[in-house]
C-alpha cells in the first residue's frame, strides 16, 4: 500500500532536452536500489517539460528518497540541465493500483 508520492516538475534549459532524458534515465537504477520507493516514473509532458512521480508506503519512505541519491543528483546538476529550480511536491495518495 502507498500513502505518500512526490511530484517533480523540471521544465529543461534550451538545448539540453537531451541531457535531461539521459539524466532521467541515469536515475532509474539509482531508485531501484531504495526499497521504499515502491513506484518511479520520469516523464515528459512537452518538447521541454519533464517530470518525475514516485510514491511511497509512509512519510519515512518518502523522507529516505529525498535524502537519497537522485535527489542529490538532481539539486547538484539543477542549475545546468534546468531553467528554474525543481518544483517538488508532496502528495497524499488516496487511492492506487500496484502491481
């Protein structure tokens, strides 16, 4: 069951669209390692408009993830690949169907 979710909205520098999907990418490995991230989708919402939706069984679960490696990837390489900082999030979910 999840109970919590982030929302990440990246809206990519000119130009560097690609960087951005690569960096995306890159993360998926790095999430699959945090056993309380139980789901994790990058998207892309438009020619510059990325995003990355995640969720979580608790508040501990989503704490962890934010603390963990993709988010330091994401704030220490913000100001290259983004034109504005990250707009993260919190959610509640109040319903869900999971694998």
């Amino acid at each position: 069951m999840v109970t919590k979710a982030l929302y990440v909205r990246l809206e990519a520098r000119p130009g560097k669209e690609a960087a951005v999907v690569d960096f995306l990418n890159g993360g998926l490995p790095l999430v699959a390692q945090e056993p309380a991230t139980t789901a994790w989708f990058a998207i892309r919402m438009g020619p510059t408009t990325f995003g990355i939706f995640d969720v979580f069984p608790d508040e501990a679960g989503r704490a962890a993830h934010l603390s963990g490696k993709v988010a330091a990837a994401l704030m220490a390489q913000a100001a290259e690949l983004f034109a504005e900082p990250p707009a993260i999030q919190n959610l509640d979910v109040l319903a869900a169907k999971l694998p």
